[in-house]
C-alpha cells in the first residue's frame, strides 16, 4: 500500500488534482495497487484563516509517507513569496528535492504552437537543479546607516565591485541576493541528467548557464558538467547560454534531449518548454530526491481567476500522476494512463479550453478514465 499526502493548495490545484486522483485510483483499481490518501489543507485559504503555512510537524508526518502530490500554490490574496517560500519550496529544501524533472512532450492531437514542428520533434527533459543558485534565500534590502554598514561587509566577504555610485549620505536603498552553488550540489544533479540520458538511450546533454556573466558560480557549474561528461561514453555534450536556449527551444526543439540547467534559469526555460508543447495546462513536473521523499507537482500555477470554473485543463496534474507511479515504481499504471491521455489528446472529442475545445475540467478527467478502462497493458 502507497501512503500519499495529497496537497490540492489554491485556485484550480483542488480542481485538477481531483481529477488526478481519480485517475490514479481507476489505474489502481485495474492494476490491483492500494493507495491511502492523506490530505492536507495547506495553501491560501489555510494562512488566511489560522496563520500556519506549511508546519513542521506536518513534513514530519509525511517523510514517512510515499510521495506527496501537490495541485498548485499561489494567491492574489497573499503578497508574493509568502506561500512560495513556506509552502512550496520549504517542502521542496525539507526533503532535499534536488532535482526538478519537467519533460517537453508534444503530444499528437495537442495544437502544435510552433510552426511545422510535430510530435517527434518535441520530446524531450529539462532536469531543473533544485535547492540552489537564487533559491538559497540569502539577501537583504538596506538603507540609511544599515545599507552603510551592509556595503561594506558585502565589499569585504565577496570582493563585490559595487560600481554604481551611492550617495551615502542620503536614504537611498540597495538590495542583494545571492547566489550560490556547490560542487558536490551540482555533481548530483549533472549525474543525474547523464544518467537519465543513458536510461532513456538520449543520447546529447545540453547545459544551461550564463558563464560569461555570472563567471563564478557558473563557472564551478561548467568545470563540474565536463568532470561528469567524462564519465559517460557515446552521449554528445555542449554548453548553452540561458539566453540562446530559448531562441533554441523555438528554432529548433527536436536538437535537444536531455536539458540540464540551475535552478533560476531551469525555472524560466521549462515555462517557455511548457508553451511549445501545447501550454502549462499539458506540462507535467516532478521535484524528485533519488533517495529520499519525492513531490509531484504540474509546472502551472494556480491560475486564481480560472478558479471554481472548472475550466482547467487537469491534463499536466494527471501526467504528473503518471510520474509518480512511475517513481513508485508502478510502471504498468504509469503506462496505461500516459495512454489514456495520448488517445483523449489524439482523439480530440473531449478536449479542455486551452486546446480550443469546451470540455470541462472533470469531463476531461472522465474521458481519460473512460479510456483506461478499455487499455490493455501486458
Ligand atoms: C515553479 C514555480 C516556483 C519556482 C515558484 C512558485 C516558487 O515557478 O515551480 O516553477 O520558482 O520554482
Ligand atoms: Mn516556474
């Protein structure tokens, strides 16, 4: 029996999550496997009415579990970085969630948004780094006497060569934020996408960073991807600039297999890899520890003002399921339901508004369970 804490949070996450468990419980039905789900309330609603955001005693109770499936966080209601930082990647840094899996799949029937580009054109992994670089959370804004002081410590510990002229006598306010990586950090996280390439037979890594800008941290990032590469025969690499990627998403998307890349840029480019594989309402994503307590989560957010209408496209969170049967180990279920989905998206009858149809949220969830019913997965 698989013991899942279920985290639907805000806006459309409760809408597309029901339909993901749904689903996962018609291929668990099928496929004879047990889930108990174990729900939690956190999100917007919960911090507006008690304070409590993601608790301790919480994350605890479930580093016993299995996994945790999560809708979406994020509300207007709330100011920005308040859920994100407690909730989401709390959880993300509390079980050491180091890498962020979000594959680029177009699938055949889902409107292609690039021009002359087809289902085997567009298929591939960006493996997102997942507790560094900017997301460390380390920073400040400053003024008057404490910006002062605070220059000058940021002039001795990291050598900065703060060039704009600040007059310091007067109120005016500075603000840093860093960013930081670590060797063995990356180490795990390039192995990783080396050794994703060799499982799936891809046979090309590709390495996201701006190491002619950000020289030091990226520059430790290249030093440590050509010492893995040496590791892995007959698997192709280069480097990339973040900023040249994404012309190469767009120009070409069927060079790429596997994508490997820190995690502020991996966060940016999967938004754009999620638009040239049909939309946010088809990206699924995983935030994975190899060995540790994994979170399955879409890439889209919470879409608040979609929210209640039941007009979400529950495709990305039940693809996301799919990840996680897989991770479980439950390959079969995975299978079958990835699928259902192809034939609901190829078919095209029932089809949600992002993809230009009218079909609801749960109609769509239906079909997807309809479909299962008739698969047969030896
Ligand atoms: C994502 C999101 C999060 C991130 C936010 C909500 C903290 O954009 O999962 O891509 O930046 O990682
Ligand atoms: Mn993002």
């Amino acid at each position: 029996m698989y013991n899942i804490a279920l985290i639907p949070g805000d806006g459309i996450g409760a809408e597309v999550i029901g339909e993901g468990r749904k689903v996962i419980e018609a291929a668990s039905c099928k496929f004879g496997i047990e889930i108990k789900w174990n729900e939690y309330p956190f999100g917007a609603e919960h911090y507006l009415k008690t304070g409590e955001l993601m608790p301790d005693v919480a994350l605890k109770e479930i580093k016993d579990m299995d996994a945790i499936y999560l809708g979406a966080i994020g509300d207007p209601r709330v100011k920005p970085g308040i859920l994100e930082k407690e909730i989401l990647l709390k959880t993300r840094f509390y079980f050491d969630q180091y890498i962020n899996l979000r594959p680029i799949k177009l699938y055949k029937g889902v409107p292609a948004p690039l021009k002359d580009k087809n289902p085997e054109d567009i298929n591939f992994y960006v493996v997102r780094e997942n507790t560094e670089d900017f997301y460390i959370g380390i920073g400040g804004r400053f003024k008057g006497r404490a910006h002062r002081d605070h220059l000058e410590v940021l002039r001795k510990l990291y050598k900065a060569k703060i060039q704009v002229d600040f007059n310091l006598e007067q109120e005016e306010e500075i603000a840093y934020q860093l960013g930081l990586i670590s060797k063995p950090g990356t180490q795990r996280v390039i192995k990783y996408a080396f050794e994703l390439a060799k499982k799936k037979n891809m046979k090309r890594v590709t390495s996201v960073d701006k190491a002619n800008v950000l020289t030091y941290i990226y520059g430790l990032w290249r030093d440590v991807f050509e010492e893995i590469s040496a590791q892995y025969e007959g698997i192709e690499t280069e480097f990339t600039f973040v900023d040249a990627i994404t012309m190469w998403f767009i120009r070409k998307p069927e060079w790429f297999r596997v994508v490997v890349a820190p995690n502020t840029f991996g966060d940016i480019i999967t938004d754009l890899g999620a638009m040239i594989q049909g939309g946010l309402g088809i990206a699924a994503g995983a935030n994975i520890n190899p060995e540790g307590l994994s979170m399955f989560e879409p890439i889209h957010g919470s879409a608040p003002k979609y929210k209640g209408k039941s007009v979400a496209n529950p495709v990305a969170t039940i693809l996301t399921g799919v990840m996680m049967l897989d991770h479980l180990g439950e390959t079969k279920a995975a299978q079958a339901i990835e699928n259902a989905v192809e034939k609901v998206l190829s078919e095209g009858k029932v089809r949600s508004h992002d993809l230009g149809g009218n079909s609801s949220t749960v109609e769509v969830g239906d079909e997807v369970v309809r479909k299962l019913k008739e698969i047969n997965i030896k």
